[in-house]
DNA sequence: GTTGACTTCCAAAACGTTTTGGAAAATTAT
DNA sequence: ATAATTTTCCAAAACGTTTTGGAAGTCAAC
C-alpha cells in the first residue's frame, strides 16, 4: 500500500529524513518530525516488514519446534505458555512461530532449514531429550536459542526447568513420612528430561529410606498411558499404596485405572504440573507446579538476551516446584500404628 | 552466511541462472541445473527468506490472533489444531506466527498492525464473535483470512465450523425421548458463536418440544464457569434431570459439582469437543465433537485457497456433529412409566 | 569575515532475492 | 548458406527499508 516514497514525497521531505523521524534520530528536528509522526499515523503506515528485516538482516521471527509427539502435542496448558512468551516477544518486535515437525522429516532438517534459511533469530526448543540432536546443530550454528528442559549436553545452553527432581524426591518423602512403603512411579519416557529427572527425585527417596524402587512403569505422557501403566503396576504381585505420576495427565488416566480396581480407591496419587483440570478430577488430583509468576514470559525474556548475546551459562533457570496437596494424595488410611510408624 | 552471490561465482554463472536453476525454470540447461543444485546442497544453502519476500511481495506468514480470553486461552486440544494447520501451511512455505493480544491492547489494533506493516498473507481468527470487529476491518483491507467459527457479517466470509445448532439439537431431543422433561443447559458466554448455536439447538429441540428452556445459566468456558454454572442451575427451584455443557471443560466442572449435591449423581451430562481427559472423567463423559479427519488441515486449505483468491463464499465449511456416548449421559434411573411416558 | 561547531537534511549504497527484457549460442528449417 | 527458431544464459532493475557519509545552512566565537 504506502510506503516509504510516497509518504516522503508527500511532506516534501526525502526519503532518509522520513525514516529517521519515524525511528526517533536526533538529526531531524522537532517541528518535521511531528510533521511526519503526524501524516504517518494518518495514513496508518507501517514500515514493510520484509524490506526492514531485509535490510536490519534480522528475521524478527522466533520458531518453536513442535514434535508431533505420541498422542496429542503437548500439555493442555501448554499454548498458555507459548501465548504468554509471544505476547512479551511482541514486545521487542518479534513473532513466534510454531513449527511443527513435518511428517517424514526428522526435527533436525526442520531446524536447519530455519537456521540456513535465516527465517529466525532464535529457536525455543520444548520436549527436550536427554540427548537432543537440535542443540548439537543450534550450537554448531552458533544460533541463538532456549530449551524448555534441561538436556545432558557437553556444552552449556540456555534453558528453563522446574526442579522436578526435588519436586519428585519431596513428595516421596512425605508418602514415606505418611507410612507408605510401597511407593509405585508411573514414569513418562525417559528420554524426555523432564520424565528423567522425576523419576530419579522418586528413585532417590526410595533409596535413601532402604524401600524398594521397582514399583516403577513407563507409558506415554498422556491420559491412556497412564491409565495403561498404573494397570500394569496394580496388576504385579506386588501392589503400592501410593503412586507419582509423571504428569498431571497420566494421573488422570491412572485415577480411572485405580477405578477399575478393588481397592483400588486406597491408593495415593500425585500428579505433576497442575493442569486446570486437575482441581476438577474425582478425587481433586494432588499435584505440584513449578513456582514463578509467568513462565512463557520469563522464557521470552531468556530469548532476548540470548539474542543480546548473553552468555549461554548465565541463561539458565532452575525453578522450584511446589507441592499443591487437594485430596488424592490422602486416600490410605492412616496404616495402624506399627514398631516404625513412630512419627508424630 | 551463503548468498545467492557467492555461490554463482563458485560456479563461474550469474546470479540470475542460479536463481533460476533452483526454482526449476526451464530456461537452464539439466546439466547446468544438476550442477547448481548439487553445489547448492553441498553447501546448505536456501535463499535468504527476508529477501524473498520482499522481492515476491508476500510475507510466507499466517498469523493467528490469540485472545487473553478469561481463564485459561482454549480448549486444551487447540495447539495440535494448530499444529496441523501450521504444518499444512509449511507444505506451501508458509509459517504460522501465533499473535496474542497484548494487554491493553484491543485485538482489532493488533490486526491493524499485521495488516499495515504488511507482515501477513492472510490470518487465522479462532474465538470468533457474532458481531467480530477482526472480520470487518479485514474485509475492508482485503485481507484474506478465515474464522473458526461462524459469524453475523454481513458481507460473506471464508469460515470452519462445527454444526453446534444440531449437535445440541438432536442431544436435547435424545434426552427428550429418553424421558427427560428438565433439560437444563450450562451456556458459553452468548457473544461467542460457537456458544449461541449451542444454545439455540438446545433451545430449539425444547421449543418444539413444549418444554420449558428457562434452566440455562451462563458462564466462562473453563472448568470453573462450567463448575459455577452448573452449581447455580441445581440451586434453583426446579432442577434439572440431564444438562448440555457448552464444552467438556464446562462439563467437568458441572460433573464436579454435582458430586457435591445430593442426588447430583443422577443428573445426566453431556459436553462438546471430545477432549482427550474426557473419556477419564468420573463417570466417563459423553460428548460431542466434529467430524471429518484433521480440521486444522482444513483450516490450512481453506487459508491457502483465500490467499489463491479465491471467493468467500466457496470457502464455508459446515462440518456435522457426532455424539459420543459414554456413561455421563446415562445417570437416570429410567423415569417410572407415567401418563406422558408412551414412548417404546 | 573567517573558523569551527552544531543542526538539519539528503543522495546513494546497501540488504539478497526475483524478474524483466534481451543477447549470444546452438539448433532447426528453408 | 542463410533465415528462423529455440535454447541457454545474463546484466540490470526492482522490492522498501536502513544506514553511511556527507552537504548545506545556522549560529557563535574569534
């Protein structure tokens, strides 16, 4: 529509003076520029995004790499945290855009077509694997970037976690605290970090009291896997009485398993990640989340100062988790007292 | 890093046949093309996408304009309706950037500045509203773009919906035939369209019936609203015996609040969108959901058509309704043969 | 009135592509 | 052999900005 030209041509001005008003120069005096502010936000003019990132070579476009994951996407909540990180990107001029692996192409193609293309100045990585090939290439690339999890990477990278190893050792502890002796794990597959490190914090309880930790079962992060594993977990010959989840939606699927079951209505629960739904589950799922106010914002913010050129080792948040008791985690009762229930 | 520049003096050609060899134009010899593409991919080289599109006039970009709606943003099962979309457009080289309000913001700004700076082929609207200012100024810029959701412009428009009005129709006139005569209904809030065809197929089906539609409460359509809802309809004088839920996370919250009632449990349920926690609800919830194989395909096809230039009115799609029973919508004793029970 | 500093503006060069309008070379038709 | 056609290539112009490197003009100091 209007460009550049037109609106110069149209103040009697050149081109440069225009374009420097607009961006705020002090070579351009007072009067002309609020001539110009004036007749710009008249005819609504905007510069041309194309031209301008052509010429600042700087896409102004940060990708997230979607994987098409078994099941569905991603946690329910999780387009919140994307909404949230775009909105503070906007802030600094910069898009979002969600990048869903293709079918019959690896994440990695897909990232390098981002990178070789230059269509993005950063990359927010989500579902991060123990071993993710996608940082191996960002870091070779030298591309700016966050994940949304830890990896094992040699070298350091940006990236945003919740301390799910505390949050999962914790809320062991106080099943054990509790009586319980038999704590079951309904794992989430363990390349995926954040799956990984839940597990060891249940692990690491269980074998730090002497109990035994093979009450464990891995399925997909979504309801049916954890419906499927808790079946399987209360079908061995050994039944816990309490059960952590490795996420708020496997809960759900194993709350309905625990449904199915005789006696099944005894046994504990802990989810993670306190899906809005989890306050409306029968019985109210326990959960945990990860503390601090607006996490898409503070990733948003870990993106920008990569771009800045921050160092990566000083863009890397853990953040604690907190343990939100409603009422599945409290379905025993209270064990009669035995020789070692000497608590309280 | 690699230009278009480099790699033609590498192979001693102009710019121009480089160019022109990668995209497949006939006017370079195959033995000239092979060798281009083969130093093309050797060194990794895409064009630089900026330059593109400025040159090609377009931006390969799709936004979707996310609402800071009350509660939380979607329906849980939103981001892999955008995924696909997302992925669909990248088949064409078009991206989807994901555009949340900015607080004090009006969404209608934000279009503006999508549209002005000319950073958009087209747009993506969701929550879409009877009366939607969004679709007004797009079609007064010429904008392709398409709703999810119908609406009550004037002017045709390019648009994905689900049947809602005979979807809740035909659930209402089931709970009808099943002996209901108190059919209440937790309604979305009425400025959304998806919400008022629910209420008006609910209402119809009662209508014709000669039984009273006077048991509707309305609220967010989020777990708590459908929680707050449902509390307010049995609060009433006359309570209802089966209850439409605007959406599955509204039904979860009624189901939640029914389990606080006496005699909550024999009052029916049934939602709308099939999200994945709800065939693990207590009891498992009957719901409804549209039919057809992947809508966020769909919706991609449908962008790229618009931005083909193609006509609105060929760009509407109406997609039926199929009702999942599960348990939820069972919970009533079979009513006791009266006088007006002859049906069977 | 010359010098220097400051203010205000601008022409032209970039950014890296795609596209236009030929030109040279090779092939075919006459 | 020449003309006509086809094939293969390319120089230069555009896309709409931002940025560079001044050029005038104004003002104060000497």
């Amino acid at each position: 529509m209007s460009n550049l030209k037109q609106l110069a041509r149209s103040l009697g001005l050149s081109i440069t003076t225009v374009s420097r008003a607009l961006d705020g120069y002090s070579d351009v005096s007072a009067k002309t520029r609020q001539r110009v502010v004036e007749a710009a936000s008249a005819t609504g003019y905007q510069p041309n995004a194309s031209a301008r990132r052509l010429r600042r070579r700087r896409a102004e476009l940060v990708a997230v790499t979607l994987p098409t994951a078994p099941g569905h996407i991603g946690p329910p909540h999780f387009l919140d945290i994307l909404s949230a990180c775009a909105e503070h990107l906007a802030l600094s001029g910069l898009n979002l855009v969600i990048a869903p692996v293709p079918r019959g192409q690896s994440e990695l193609e897909m990232c390098r077509s981002f990178v070789d293309g230059q269509r993005i100045d950063a990359m927010l990585l989500v579902r991060t694997k123990r071993h993710d090939e996608r940082v191996e290439l960002l870091q070779s690339r030298g591309i700016p970037f966050v994940t949304h999890g830890r990896t094992e990477s040699r070298q350091p990278h940006a990236f945003l976690d919740g301390d799910g190893f505390s949050g999962f050792r914790d809320a062991t502890q106080r099943f054990i605290a509790d009586g319980h002796t038999l704590i079951g794990h309904v794992a989430g597959p363990q390349e995926f970090s954040f799956a990984h490190y839940r597990r060891l914090g249940w692990e690491h309880a269980l074998k730090n009291a002497n109990l035994t930790s093979t009450l464990i079962t891995e399925g997909d992060p979504t309801e049916h896997g954890g419906y499927a594993a808790a079946k399987i977990l209360m079908s061995g010959m050994i039944k816990p009485t309490a059960i952590l989840c490795a996420t708020d939606e496997m809960a759900v699927g194993a709350l309905r398993a625990l449904r199915e079951i005789p006696e099944g209505n005894i046994v504990s629960i802990v989810g993670h990640d306190d899906l809005p739904m989890s306050a409306f589950t029968d019985p109210p799922l326990s959960t945990m989340r990860m503390t601090g106010e607006d996490i898409g914002a503070r990733i948003a913010s870990l993106l920008l100062r990569a771009i800045g050129g921050e160092a990566p080792e000083t863009l890397q948040e853990i953040h604690p988790v907190e343990f939100l008791p409603r009422a599945s985690h409290r379905r025993t009762p209270r064990p009669a007292a035995t020789g070692m229930d000497t608590h309280k």
